[in-house]
C-alpha cells in the first residue's frame, strides 16, 4: 500500500481511502528496507513469474498509485531488481485522461518490469459517480491488444456488459 490518497472515495474501499486523506506516502528507504525482506516470501502467479492472477506476486496498491506516479514507477523498479514474480498495480483509472498520456505511462511501467494491471470496477457503486463518464471506456477497451501482459481482471465482454447497463 502506498498510500492512503486517492482520487475517489468509493464505500466499497476496504481501507478508506478518499482525496480528503493527506498525501502521506511510503519512504522510499522504507521500500529498499521492506520489500527484500517480503521477496523471500512472495509466490509467482500459477501462469508464470511474468504473470500476474489475484492472489499471488506483489500487489501495489493505495489509495490511488498513480498520483505518485514517480514513486509507483521507483517501487516497481526495486521489485524488478528482487526479481519478485507477478508485479501487478491496481487502479481507478481517473488518472488516465487520453489513449497517448496512458500508453505512456504503462509503457514506462512495463519497460521497469510491471507485469500487470487490475482495474478497480465494482458494479454497486459505478465509476460514473466520480467522473461522469464510465472509467474512460475508449482507453479500457480492448487493453489486452496494447499490452502484452497487461489486462484487467474483469474479463473483456464482462466490461462491455457493464458499460452497455451504464451508459
């Protein structure tokens, strides 16, 4: 967990993140200390240490990584030099504010060893309570085609399902 901070504040949250909690950031030095202590502990995703699937490899999380966009890209790059298996970030996706500044960003992520990304829907509290739109559709569609590795755990035709209802 890097933060509490994010960008929504959705009552499903198990830790209660909003934009009201203040910008209190993991310590890089708590990073290089902690996660080699984690690596020894930490099991690759069935599918392969390229992989990623729910409940194995490391889970960067908040709060909303990517407000701190260049401590999430430095925590990925320690995981990297670890070797620890099945990185993966989960995210609201209000970050991501048109197809060029987004592929940017997961490119970069991608290049430092990311291996995955889950993206956060819950369909009891849809995304357009927080940005008026349905968690910016023309980026999340098709995500697999741009991205090797990358995809979110909510299965494609499930998504468009869940924009069809919404919009």
């Amino acid at each position: 967990m890097l933060s509490y901070k994010c960008s929504a504040k959705c009552k499903h949250c198990m830790y209660v993140c909003s934009p009201k909690w203040k910008g209190d950031w993991i310590i890089k030095d708590k990073l290089e200390e902690g996660l080699p202590i984690l690596a020894r502990y930490i099991k690759p995703s069935p599918y392969g240490h390229e992989n990623m699937s729910l409940n194995h490899g490391l889970h960067f999380s908040g709060g909303e990584p990517f407000l701190n966009f260049e401590l999430l890209l430095k925590t990925v790059e320690i995981a990297e030099a670890l070797r620890i298996p099945s990185t993966f970030v989960e995210t609201n996706c209000s970050w991501c504010k048109d197809d060029t500044f987004t592929r940017y960003r997961l490119q970069l992520l991608k290049e430092k060893g990311l291996k995955g990304i889950m993206i956060s829907v819950n369909p009891f509290y849809p995304a357009t309570s927080f940005f008026n739109i349905p968690c910016q559709p023309p980026i999340l569609r098709n995500w697999h085609n741009h991205f090797d590795n990358y995809g979110n755990l909510m299965p494609v035709f499930l998504w468009r399902d869940f924009i069809r209802k919404l919009v």
